[in-house]
C-alpha cells in the first residue's frame, strides 16, 4: 500500500514539473521570437 501511494506520488510530482518545465519554455520561445525577428 505505502510502496503504490509512493509512486503514485513521484508520478504526480513528475507531471508537475513536467507541466512547470513547458510554461517556462513557452516563455523563453516568447521571449526568443521578438529577438529573432
């Protein structure tokens, strides 16, 4: 029981910085654009 609530949670904390990590590329590709244009 402990062993799934753990993985069940490390996936949630993936899917969390999953989700961090693509709004902070989202802003670095806005910031780029103007740059490259």
């Amino acid at each position: 029981m402990q062993t799934k609530m753990e993985e069940s949670r490390g996936k949630r904390r993936r899917k969390v910085i999953k989700k961090k990590t693509t709004k902070s590329n989202n802003c670095v590709q806005i910031q780029q654009r103007p740059g490259q244009i």
